[in-house]
C-alpha cells in the first residue's frame, strides 16, 4: 500500500498535497485553514480472518479466562497512559512492505484475539487523544477564526506543576510587583483589594495570584534581566513554556472548580484570564472564560431583590445581600459584578453577541464606592444599607455638584461611560441607522437618546476629569490616572461612533459633509449646518483619541528611557482606540472635503493617522491582538486611497457600505492591471459564487473576515 504524509482535508478531497514536509499544505493555506492543518500517514488496515471455531480453541476456566481478560485490560491501560502520540506514529509508520503482503495467521486462541482487539482499541484511543485536531465538519469550519491561536493551551498533556508548587518559588517582591502594576494597569480588575493583597501575598487565593502572572507576562517583555527575570522575564522556563496559563486552565475547568460550588475567586480568576485571552486575540476562549465567569456570579443571586422575584418596576433593595457579610466582602462582590459587567461589554463588541447582563438589571445593581473608602474597608463589621445609594439608573439625577469626586467614585465614572459605550454596540449590532426610521435629530430616535445620556454624563463630570496633559500628572499622584484617560478615551470613541453612524461610507459622489448616500436615506435636517456639525465634532473627538494615546506612550517610553518599569498602555483596549482613530484620521484625510476642521492649532488628520499607525506597530509584539488591527487599518486605507484616487470610477459603479465585498475584490483586480471587462466579469462571477456559497465568504489572506471589517468601518 502507497503511503503519502497528507492532510485529512486532502485526503478526503482526493488532491494532492503539496507541502515542505510539514504543516500546513498550500491547499490549506490558500484557503485560511492554516490552523486546522495537520499532517499524518494512512492507516493501514487490517486483514482479519473469520474467529477460529469453538473446537479450535483450547479449553479454559471461567477463572483463566476472566484473568486473561483483566490482564488485557491493564495492558490496554498501561500502554494508553506510558505511550505517546509519537511513540504511536513512528511505530506504526514504519512497518516493511512485504510484511503487509504476508498471510495472516491463524489466532492460536480467543486470548490472541481479545489481544488483537484490545490493541486496536489502543490505538483507536491514541489516535483520538493525538496532539493533532480532528478535521472540524463544515459547520465548524465556519467558525475557523475563532480557534486559539495557541491549541497546547487546552490540548497540553504533560504533567504540570500545581498552583501552590509555582507560587512558592517566586519571591514576594515579584509577586507584589505583578500585582500593584496589573492593578493600576486594568480597571477591570478594580476588585483586587490591594492593602489585603500586599499584606501576605502568599496568603493570597492561587487561582487569582496565578492568573494575574499569567496576565502580567503575557503583555510584558521588559524583564529578561533583573532580579526577577527567572520568573517574569520571557526567557524563564515559566513564560517560554507558558506555565502559567496551563495550570489555569487546567484548574479552572476542571470540575472541582467549575461545577461543584460558585466561587467568587474562581469568578476573578476567569476574569482576568478573560482579559488575557482577549489581548492574545483569541476572542473564542476569551468568551467562553467570561461567559462562566459570569454565569457563577449569577449563580449568588447578587442582582435580584431577597424575594427572588424580579419586574423591571421594582426597585434595587441595598441591604438584602449585605447582612451576612462584612463591609469589605460585600465592596468585593460589588466590584466584582462590574468587573463581569466591563469584560461582557469588550467581548461582545462588534461580534454580534448577547450580553450577560442586561439594562434591566445591572442599571439598579449599586456602584463601587471610591478607591479610598476601599482600601480602608474591613470584615469586623457589616455593611450597612446606604441612604443614597448611586446606580446606573440613577447617576445623572444623584451626580450633582453636592456629591464630593468621593461620594461619586471613580470608578463609579467609569462604569457610567462604559455602560453607554455598550449601548452603542447594542444599537450598531442591531442594525445602527438601517434598523432606525427616525433621524438622529429626532428625539424618539436610538441615536439622539444615546447621545442625549453621553452628554449629561460629559456635563457632571468633574472638571479635573476631563482630559488635559497637566491633569494626568495630577491623577498620577492619586493613582487614578489609568481611569482618567481610558474614561475620556471612551467618551471620545462614543461621540466618534455616533456621528460617523450617518455619515458617508465612502463620499465619492458629494462635496461636502451630508447625510448617508446610500438607503435608507434621510430627510434634509432642520438645521443646515447640522451635518457640518456632526462631521467637526466626529473628527474633533479623534483628534483627541490621537492626542491622549500619543502623550500616554510619550510619557511611557521616557519613563523607560529613565530607567523606572511603565505599563501605562498594557492594556489591550488602548490598542483598540488606537485602531479606531487610525481609520477615523485615514477617512478624513483622505476624503479631506468631509473633514470641515481648518484651524491650525489642531493636529492634521494625517497626523493622527500616522501616530496611531506607529502606535500599533508598536504594541503589536506584546499585545497580539494589536497585529488584526493593525493589518485591518492597512486594508482600510488601500480600499480609500482606491476611492479618492478614482472617484469617478466609484461614483459610476456606486460603490458604498452595501457592496463592500466586491470593492474588495475590485482593489485587487485594479491593482493587477486588469481591463474592465474583466472587472464586470469578475464581479459578476462573485455574485454567483455568493449565491451558491449561501453567501458565505471565508476571507483573504490576511485573515479577517469581510464582515469583521464590515463592522470596524462603522457600519455606515
């Protein structure tokens, strides 16, 4: 029998697969399946022969024969557990070819038979538990590019250290620093109890301790010398072999953890391992480990009234949960429902997923008090129910200038603005303005609503809590300057999205800032400078996103340069504004008749773009998920320097948000010299192929989705 190393996706296609010897195959890898690739010899099979007849076998006891049968079965396990995938492979790839062609045997005895069997069995299970994947059926190919992008994460199988065994060899010096700069680094992570924390390290939960390492190396490169280079730095045995993250995912979804009790540290611990899979880019395990996270929260009964009985009129009670625990524990619980809250907003962002937590609930649930009433708390007394509790629901009316920055919180700003950021995605998942007949000017509208609320929460903001250079200083003293820039970066990002919803997706055939070109169109506003209006204020607040990042990583890089360790920008939703403002800058300045802005004190568009751009690449080697945004915003900037370059052309095909695939293709086409009536061809063979395919397109080499950049242009 012919033995070819192919791919199972090959095989089964019966084409030639053509590779270097090792995985993956140009036929997987023209088709974005790079991943799913893996590389194996056929299986021989076997020639069996009929059971020889029951006066061929010799005779045997009950008792020889139920011993031989539970010898057999220890074999069968001994050699599952001692063998390996390549053990299993390298034995079985090798065997001659006049060996096959051999008679097979007569069995001497049913003993021989059950061996036989049991050891195809074995190989059964060890072809099932090899480190290669299965070949995903059809349905799950659709799903290709949301794998992990590091499989041994979940399919590892050596034996790991334990949780206690890795903590107890790091110094506490080290641990504490992971855990001050993590901290100060993620305002998600606002539950960690800092004076508890850096009291005894030691003490500290190892699920939390750990996933915070975990976190910490993953978007951290700077301690490849040191003192605590043995644990932290990327040559360590600890990072290299990813330690970290194996034990956490071994612990937290083994049952013991996962299914036998809720658990508020398992609750934190898939929180923060949450967060670092969605800044390796791996969006799937990134919403599977939030999605627990915040099912196991659910499961105290934290967001319901003490009757267990819900209706959107009944008012939040604030001392049913708090009676029978203490005043820190109860803060903790709090901070951790706003914690799931935050990371169920990131992850559902732009892949049309329903939320965990909805208005209807979280909107009564009370905010976290300020960081410095937290960090006083303790345990040796109860929390009492307060008389002027702040929710969601009620922050505008309570948010008055007799409310002290301390009665307010800081944190309790920032899950404001996040909570309208949410709402924005919601309203742009559900269609944006293709799912609204009513203007934006109209006041029944989603939009006039969103930006009516964006507006209040701008209006009670304290005023040294809105963005200036000299004020980060200040926030730095306080140790609230990581929420200071990502609240006014978030208020930026949403008056971006609202005002780009209804402009232009591609201004090939205007002259001016105007509505949408493209249907459903709108009717001419009251105010004929209105769209003037929304375009200076959209990219206004663009500029500002540029300016806000580039001072955080100005200020980042001479920090480094003066010898002292800065995580200003670790967090992976900077990388995210960061994109945003990339492809904002490249609109404006490539479509420059939209961008009404002259005054020469601002920073150019061009600018912007430029720094933004720099600013990814950058980021792109600590945090993985900056490397899709960054190929992304080149994308982008090809499809509109197209545009401007050929406007007439455009103008003539029509092009805009509703044929965005066949722009794509056209790009490529013009950019190859290709005639037009190659082009309509082309075109027209797309279409064809879309229908046939049940319009599904799997994306170029790039890697990203039509659909993916479909939304990240603003769905306009």
């Amino acid at each position: 029998m012919r033995k070819v190393l192919a791919c199972e996706r090959c095989r089964s296609s019966k084409v030639k697969c053509r590779h270097q010897g090792s995985p993956p195959c140009e036929n997987c890898t023209g088709k974005s399946y790079e991943v799913l690739c893996a590389l194996s010899l056929p299986l021989l099979k076997r020639i069996t022969r009929p059971p020889a007849s029951r006066t061929d076998q010799p005779e045997s006891s009950g008792e020889s024969h139920a011993t031989n049968t539970e010898a057999g079965r220890s074999n069968v396990s001994s050699n599952v557990m001692e063998a390996t995938p390549g053990d299993y492979s390298s034995a079985s790839a090798k065997p001659s070819r006049r060996g096959s062609r051999t008679k097979v045997e007569k069995p001497p005895s049913s003993t021989g038979l059950r061996g036989n069997k049991e050891t195809s069995m074995c190989q059964a299970i060890l072809r099932a538990t090899s480190e290669d994947p299965p070949t995903p059926t059809p349905i799950n190919l659709l799903l290709s590019n949301n794998l992990p992008s590091d499989p041994e994460m979940v399919t590892n199988s050596e034996r790991l250290e334990t949780m206690a065994e890795v903590i107890s060899e790091i110094p506490e010096a080290a641990l504490q620093l992971v855990i001050t700069q993590m901290s100060s680094s993620f305002p998600e992570l606002a539950f960690l109890h800092m004076p508890s924390l850096l009291h005894n390290v030691k003490a500290t939960d190892p699920l939390v301790t750990c996933s915070l390492l975990d976190l910490f190396t993953s978007f951290n490169q700077t301690f490849d010398s040191g003192p605590f280079s043995d644990w932290l730095g990327t040559g360590s045995r600890f990072v290299k072999k990813k330690i970290y993250g194996k034990i956490m995912v071994k612990e937290l979804l083994s049952p013991n953890s996962l299914l036998y009790a809720p658990s508020i540290e398992v609750v934190q611990a898939l929180v923060i391992l949450a967060l670092s899979y969605w800044g390796k880019g791996d969006y799937f395990m990134c919403w599977m480990l939030q999605g627990n996270a915040s099912r196991m929260l659910q499961a105290f009964g934290f967001c319901l009234p003490p009757s267990g009985l819900y209706s959107e009129d009944s008012s939040y009670n604030n001392d049913w949960h708090m009676s029978s625990l203490g005043e820190l524990d109860s803060e903790i619980l709090c901070r951790t429902y706003w914690s799931c809250f935050m990371i169920d907003r990131i992850t559902a962002f732009g892949n049309n997923r329903s939320f965990a937590f909805s208005k209807c609930r979280y909107e009564k649930v009370p905010l976290p008090h300020d960081k410095r009433s937290f960090a006083l708390m303790t345990n040796l007394t109860c929390a009492q129910p307060l008389t002027d509790i702040i929710t969601i629901k009620s922050y505008n009316d309570q948010v008055t200038f007799r409310h002290s920055p301390h009665t307010v919180g800081e944190h309790a700003i920032y899950i404001k603005i996040f909570s309208i950021w949410g709402e924005i995605n919601e309203y742009l998942m559900q269609g944006g303005r293709y799912s609204q007949s009513l203007p934006p000017w109209d006041q029944n509208s989603v939009n006039y609503k969103i930006h009516a609320e964006l507006k209040k929460w701008w209006g009670s903001l304290p005023i040294h809590w809105r963005w200036t250079s000299e004020r980060l200083t200040l926030h730095q003293t306080m140790g609230t300057d990581t929420i200071f820039t990502m609240s006014n970066c978030l208020y930026h990002l949403c008056v971006t999205y609202l005002n780009r919803e209804h402009l232009p997706f591609l201004p090939h055939s205007i002259e001016c800032p105007s509505g949408p070109t493209e249907e459903p169109l709108l009717p001419d506003p009251p105010d004929e400078e209105y769209w003037t209006a929304s375009a200076t204020e959209c990219f206004q607040s663009t500029r500002s996103l540029s300016s806000i990042l580039n001072t955080l990583h100005e200020t980042e890089v001479k920090e480094e340069l003066g010898g002292s360790y800065s995580s200003r920008t670790t967090n992976g939703f900077y990388c995210f504004c960061a994109f945003v403002a990339s492809i904002e800058s490249m609109y404006g300045t490539k479509f420059y008749w939209m961008n009404p802005t002259t005054d020469s004190h601002s920073p150019s568009l061009e600018t912007c773009y430029m720094k933004m751009i720099s600013f990814l690449k950058v980021k792109k080697e600590t945090v993985k998920v900056a490397q899709n945004w960054l190929k992304i915003a080149n994308r982008v900037m090809e499809l509109y320097d197209f545009v401007a370059k050929n406007r007439e052309q455009a103008a003539e095909l029509n092009l805009g948000r509703n044929n965005l695939r066949q722009l794509v293709d056209l790009v490529q086409l013009v950019n190859t010299g290709t005639t037009r009536e190659s082009l309509d061809r082309s075109m027209h063979f797309e279409n064809q192929t879309a229908r046939r395919e049940g319009e599904f397109h799997v994306g170029d080499h790039l890697g990203f989705n039509i659909e993916d950049l479909d939304f990240f242009l603003m769905k306009t």
